[in-house]
C-alpha cells in the first residue's frame, strides 16, 4: 500500500484515507489515483504532482 511504503509522504500529503487535493499521482503512466490504499507491486513508479503544476 502507498501509505504504508511511504510513511513521510503520506503524513503530508493525505489527509485522512485521501489525497489532499493539491496533489495529484499518477501511476505507471497509465491512471491517476487518490487512495493511500492503492497495491504497489515491485517495479510500480509513482509521479506526485502539485495540482497547479499544469499551468
């Protein structure tokens, strides 16, 4: 689980079982997720985001 891999990360930038909304992730380059509890399997890569990065 993302939460449990990254402690660090997820104390700032989840609020409760969310993502705060100032971020967003992508996984793999395939879709966005907000759950902490997304499964992670070995080789998975991660790009976090601030919302407004876009622009």
């Amino acid at each position: 689980m993302l939460a449990e891999r990254f402690p660090e990360l997820a104390a700032a930038c989840f609020e409760g079982n969310r993502l705060h909304a100032a971020y967003t992730v992508n996984l793999n380059g395939k879709h966005f997720v907000r759950d902490p509890s997304t499964p992670l399997a070995d080789g998975d890569v991660l790009l976090m985001l601030s919302t407004d990065a876009g622009g």
